[in-house]
C-alpha cells in the first residue's frame, strides 16, 4: 500500500487492547488504526453538516417556506 508512515505513541493498556482485538479480529494493527480514523473523521463530517443545517434551519421561517411552497406550485 502507497501512503504516509506515521508512528503513535500509545499507554501500554491502550497497546495491549489494540494488540488483543487485532489477534481476535484476524488483522492488523494498521488497518485497525485506518479504520478507526475513517470512522472519526466521518463522524466530524456528519457534525460539522448537523452544525450547519441547524444554523439555516434557524435562519428560515415559517413564512420563507410558505414563500417557497407557493413558488414551487406556480
């Protein structure tokens, strides 16, 4: 695989569980790491879209979606 090395400094209790779920999941340290971060970031994702449709919700009324509907039926 083409990509960055990157080193991270874990607490041994940290290590140990990485290590055990790695052996009981049939792979490897990596890719346990790779997906850990997928998923982090896509949870960040999903917030920062959740943060955003909050503040346009907030910022229609309404009127706007009265104003909205009537545009889209003429």
């Amino acid at each position: 695989m083409n990509g960055k090395l990157v080193s991270v400094v874990l607490p041994p209790e940290l290590d140990s569980a990485v290590v055990k779920l790695a052996k009981k999941e049939h792979r490897n340290v990596s890719d346990l790491f790779r997906e850990a971060l997928r998923q982090y970031i896509a949870r960040s994702v999903v917030h920062e879209i959740r943060v955003e449709a909050k503040k346009i919700k907030n910022e229609i009324t309404p009127e706007d979606i009265e104003e909205i509907i009537d545009e889209d039926r003429k």
